[in-house]
C-alpha cells in the first residue's frame, strides 16, 4: 500500500469509529501474522466493513460510493460484461471526462484497473466502496446469475446454435443438464434462501420470463438477465429433473419435491407446475426441515384468548378449528398446541400435507394422494393406533369432516384447520359440507381465525402521523388517539429497503359457549354468529390488528391489507 496500515488505524480513532487499545491489539496480531489490518479489524469485530472503507477513501484521497443510494445509468452499466464485473468484483458507476470511474474494494489493484483498460479500450478510475454493496450492486443491474447466462449465449454462439424459446425436448433435455443452466437454477434457489423467500414463482410470459420471490407475504421480482427467456425451457426442465417429475409431459400439472442441503440446514422444495400458453409454469414452496416450533406463549395470542387456548387444550375430546387463508401460519399455531400438550403419556398422532416441523415425540403421517394415502383414509385406520390426539392437516372434503366429527365425539382431542375467512364462518362451512348441526355444536370446543402481518423493520422504523381517514377505518371512533405514536419503516438494508422484516399474527378466537351452540343447532348465518361471539368478548381480526399496531409491532396499512371490515362494529359507532 502507498501509506501505512497504522495511518489507516489512526485515522478510525481520529474519527471514533474504533478505540485505541482495540487499535494496539489489532496491531499485535497483524504483525505477527501479516494480514492486513482492515481485514483484522473487521475480523475481529472492532469496526464495520463501511467504516475501514471510507477510511480508506480518506487515506488514498479516494471518493466513496455508497452504491445503494444512487441510480446508475443503462449505458454504463453496459459497458462492462457481466463476466468481467463478477470476476473482478468491481461495478462501473459513471463517465467523467471520458473515463470510465468504477467502485472496488481494493483501488490499489493496479492488475484489475490495467485488465480493464485494455478490455474496455477506455481510462478507468477506482471509487471505493464495500463488498457488500459490489454484491447487492451486481445483483441488482445485472441480475443473478448474468455471468452464467452470458457463458451460455457465448458458447452457443461459438458452436453456430441458433437460440430459441421452443426446441426439440432432446436438445431441451441435454441442455438442463449443462452445468451452466444447472449453476443458474442453483443461484436462484440460493438467492432465495437468502432473501428469506418462502416461494420462487417462475413463470414464463408472453415476451419475458419472470422469476419472483414471496417474501414476507408479498411477492418481489428477482433482479434477472433479460436474455434469460433464451433458456426458459432449459431452466423449466432443470427444475422438473431436480423434482424427479416428467419433463417430455407439458401439458399436465405435475407435482414433486426435491430435498436439499444448506449448511446444516435440511430443506424440502415442494414443485407445482401447470400448462401456460407461453410454457410450463413452476411454484416452488420453501420449506425447512429444522425450522424451531414456536411456543405457544410466543404466538401473540390476548392473555384471555391464550387461557381460553390453553382450557381447550385441557380436554379429553372435541375438536380445535384453525382457519385462514394459504400461508396464514396455520400449521405453526397448531404445532405450537401440540408441542404444549406432547407429554409421554399422551400418543399423539398427525396426518399432514406437507409434514413441515419435526416433532419428536409424535408420530407424523405424510399424505400421499397418489397411493390413496388421504386424510380419510388414514383417518379411518387411525384409531386402531390407539391415539388420545390427533391432529388433521386440513378438513378438505366431507369424508374428512365426518371422519374427523365422528373421531372428536368418540373421546380424541383433535386439532384441525378450515380455509374460511373469519372463525365464525368455520361453522358455516362444516354445515355447507353436510356435518349435522348437533354433531358440530356438540364437538367444537373453538376456532381461531388468524392472519399474517409483516413486522416493522427495527433499525429504520420511525414514528409518523398516519391520514385520519386510515385511523377511522380501523372503528376506533370511541377511542382515544392521545399520547398514541404511530409508526412505520424508512427502508434499508437490513429490510431489503421495504420497511418490514419478518411476520407476526392477529388473531380472532370463538369460544363455543352455550349459546352459540343453540344458534348452530338452529342453523343461523354465519353474520348472527359473529354477532354473538362479539357480545361474549370475541376481538374481530382488524381490532387485533390494532392493539398490534398501537404496541408498534405493524402500521395500519398492514392491517387493512389483510382484514375485512368489521360491519357491526360500524354500525355500533
């Protein structure tokens, strides 16, 4: 380096970012081993990658760029391949004065500045800048796996092939197994993991292929190359290998899973695809094999409505309803149940479509509906296992609500769950699915209706005045709004700048209680229902959502997104 490693380490104190003695210690050790001592600092916890970076930039007389906060333009991003900015780790930032002015880690690299110039035929200047930032830079203006991609167009060119979407299956299928497409879908799934992604969509459309990751919830587009529809249906194919499903069928849906390793991470990828005008369509649902269950305190549950849960859990026999919609957290409230009541001398049994947490301790039934191995029928067999519970993935057909009524009124506590919109609906359901009424008010014990919001972003939420009309649409027109601070997230790195990181759940718990077990005998709608379990204390959905928004964990908005009016309640106000 042109100055020293002990100015760089003065120049951190200088500016507070790092302690004298920290300093000396991180000297000793770079003299003895001879590692830089940015890289010591940074390894030893002392201070951030950013920080020995701009001190860095200071020292050489160096501009900073801080990639994330500034638009690069098109034409100088294209000016640099893909190739070439993965393998150097540089990203190209502007022009000044006829050079080309490109962010790196390491602007005395002399060898990467000089290979560029003679690739690019231009002057180039350093800006320095943190990995990371390169990282999320690549990323984001030349999409993953860009490199791998212009590989494969490189190579086709070079052996004369004529690119197009549709091509033989034989070529289709040899091209799936080239290792460049088989690193791609790999970089995708990767990608995916990291983001915390709980799906990958890949859906091929009419002049683009689209890949996109739900997080959170919500759905977000992958940063991918544009050339990448050249090899849609190599990458379809890829997948449909990797899933052990029929890749000459296209004009079925197919179903499949692949099982990967992460770390010690133990993964299972479930695949859906269905036939498109464009191509094959493919959902992959992420699930892990080591996920921790949540305790049942941990839910977010209202103190009664955890008491009332767990005077359920108590019982000798009736039926516990979950509803909600796809991907609500469902299965994890009914995992967190039974891991409260798995004790060795209960025999508990589960029969699950997918089994998505390990519970030791519990025999688990995976579903398998190309063998017949449905919930009814492992429903019917069951009992000769001699359970005292049981848990039923999801109530799907009539079979399986008659099996599983039939089941709770013969002495088994049974744990199950509803697709329904609110919790009152779930009795509604029950008697569309031709249940009895006296057999369901006779073996429901409660139903908890449940949703997900997105939790605000801790390091970048900030306190805000929200619209009155969004505060009114809440019905909280009785309440006082004095000394309340609302709040919702700036953006930034940790939260992949969308202000939220990670879900949490509101709920709506039923009772069943005497009364409403004359209503369901007497067959009533499900609005009369609701109606009476609100006069017994029922907290609807969206006032659930409030007192999560007023303790700061989410922002109204949120709230509204995934609740529906409550109409009594405005006809109260």
């Amino acid at each position: 380096m042109v100055t020293s490693d002990n100015h760089l380490g003065q120049l951190l104190v200088e500016e507070g970012s790092l302690s004298p003695d920290d300093l000396e210690l991180a000297l000793r050790e770079h003299h003895k081993t001879g590692e830089r001592l940015g890289d010591l600092l940074i390894k030893m916890g002392f201070v951030s990658d950013e920080a020995v970076q701009r001190a860095l930039a200071k020292q050489l007389g160096i501009p900073f760029v801080k990639l994330s906060e500034r638009e690069i333009p098109d034409d100088v991003i294209a000016l640099v391949p893909a190739r070439a900015v993965n393998h150097y780790h540089l990203v190209p930032v502007d022009r000044v004065n006829g050079a080309l002015r490109v962010a790196m880690t390491d602007p005395l690299d002399v060898h990467t500045l000089d290979d560029l110039q003679m690739l690019l035929k231009m002057g180039v200047e350093p800006l320095v800048t943190t990995a990371k930032e390169i990282d999320e830079a690549i990323k984001r203006y030349y999409g993953i796996g860009a490199a791998t991609v212009e590989g494969l167009i490189d190579e086709a060119a070079e052996e004369g092939k004529q690119l197009e979407v549709e091509t033989q299956v034989e070529d289709i299928d040899a091209m799936a197994e080239d290792a460049s497409i088989v690193r791609f879908v790999n970089q995708i799934i990767q990608e995916a993991m990291r983001d915390r992604a709980t799906d990958i969509h890949i859906e091929p459309l009419e002049k683009e292929l689209r890949i996109r990751y739900r997080i959170d919830g919500l759905l977000y587009e992958a940063a991918i190359p544009p050339t990448i529809r050249k090899f849609q249906s190599a990458i379809i194919s890829r997948v449909k290998i990797m899933a052990d499903l029929n890749i000459a069928e296209r004009r079925l849906p197919q179903d499949g899973k692949i099982k990967i390793k992460r770390g010690n991470d133990d993964f299972d990828l479930r695949v859906s695809t269905v036939p498109t005008p464009y191509g094959e369509s493919i959902s992959i649902r992420i699930l892990s094999r080591d996920s921790e269950l949540i305790d049942l305190g941990r839910l977010g549950l209202q103190d009664h409505n955890l008491l009332a849960l767990r005077g359920i859990l108590e019982k000798p026999h009736g039926i516990f309803l979950v509803t909600g919609p796809t991907g609500s957290g469902k299965s994890t409230t009914l995992y967190a149940a039974l891991s409260e009541i798995n004790k060795v001398d209960r025999k508990i049994i589960t029969i699950e479509d997918p089994i998505e947490y390990r519970i030791s301790g519990v025999t688990q039934i995976q579903v398998n509906p190309q063998i017949d191995l449905t919930f009814a029928r492992c429903l019917r067999t069951i009992l000769r296992q001699d359970p005292d519970i049981l848990m039923v993935g999801e109530i799907r057909d009539t079979e399986t609500a008659q099996i599983t009524i039939r089941t709770a009124l013969t002495g088994h506590l049974v744990f199950s769950t509803l697709h329904t919109n609110d919790a009152p609906s779930a009795v509604t359901r029950l008697l569309d699915m031709g249940i009895e009424p006296f057999l369901v008010s006779s073996s429901v014990l409660g139903i908890l209706a449940q949703r997900l919001v997105r939790v605000l972003c801790p390091s970048c939420k900030r306190p805000f005045d929200p619209p009155e009309t969004v505060i009114r649409r809440v019905n909280v027109a009785k309440e006082s709004l004095d000394g309340l601070v609302f709040y919702r997230g700036q953006g930034c790195e940790a939260c992949r700048y969308t202000g939220f990181r990670g879900r949490t759940a509101i709920f709506e718990f039923v009772k069943i209680t005497e009364e409403i077990r004359r209503l369901i005998v007497d067959r009533v709608g499900a609005n009369i229902l609701r109606h009476r379990a609100m006069k017994d204390g029922m907290t609807t959905l969206r006032h659930d959502g409030w007192r999560r928004v007023k303790q700061g964990v989410t922002t109204l908005d949120e709230v509204l997104r995934v609740t529906l009016e409550d109409e009594f309640e405005m006809e109260e106000a």
